[in-house]
C-alpha cells in the first residue's frame, strides 16, 4: 500500500512522504504506482525548478520513498497551494482505490 503522509503545523502544511508501492498489478505494470509517481514529480518538479521554492526533496527507490519538506519562509504562499493540490489528487485517488493509498495527516 501506499500511504502518503502530510505534515501540518496548525494550518500549514510543513512537507510530506510517500512510501510504500500499490502493489494493484506486477511491477512494471500498476497504474496506480506510475499515476502516484508522476503526480508527486510534477509537484516535486513545480515546487523546485519552476518556483524555487524553499523545498528540500528527497527520493530512494528501495524502500520506495519521496519526501517533500519545506525548509524556509514561503511568501508567496504556491508551497501551501503545492501541497493542497498534491494532497487532493492523492486524496481523490485513494476515493477508488482504498485499497492501494492511504492519505494520513500528522500534527508536527
């Protein structure tokens, strides 16, 4: 299963981690794994060479894990929009697919 973990202080999302596989069909072939990868890239991608935001990213393939964590003032508020997108694409895709991502928020 996948779970993606959202960190929040108060109202602001402090950053996020993705670990885990789907394990919906073999390797190679689950679509939820290549629609989760993709997604988190492009935020990943948005957050760090299109914004320059203050984010640190991080990725292993094994365990499978990417982190997103803010690492400095944003005011221009797109790191907060970043992450509510990230968040709802995820949180729609665990709606069909409970089975395979689970979505968890986490107070820090």
């Amino acid at each position: 299963m996948i779970s993606a973990r959202f960190f929040h202080a108060g109202k602001q999302y402090t950053g996020c981690t993705i670990t885990g596989h789907a394990d919906y069909s073999e390797e190679g072939t689950d679509v939820i794994c290549a629609y989760v990868s993709a997604t988190v890239q492009t935020v990943a991608n948005l957050m760090t060479e299109i914004f320059h935001l203050p984010i640190l990213a991080e990725e292993q393939e094994e365990p499978a894990r990417v982190s997103l964590q803010l690492s400095g003032k944003d005011p221009s508020g797109n790191a907060q929009r970043l992450f509510a997108g990230l968040e709802l694409q995820l949180g729609e895709l665990s709606k069909v697919f409970p089975a395979n991502i689970q979505l968890i928020h986490v107070e820090v």
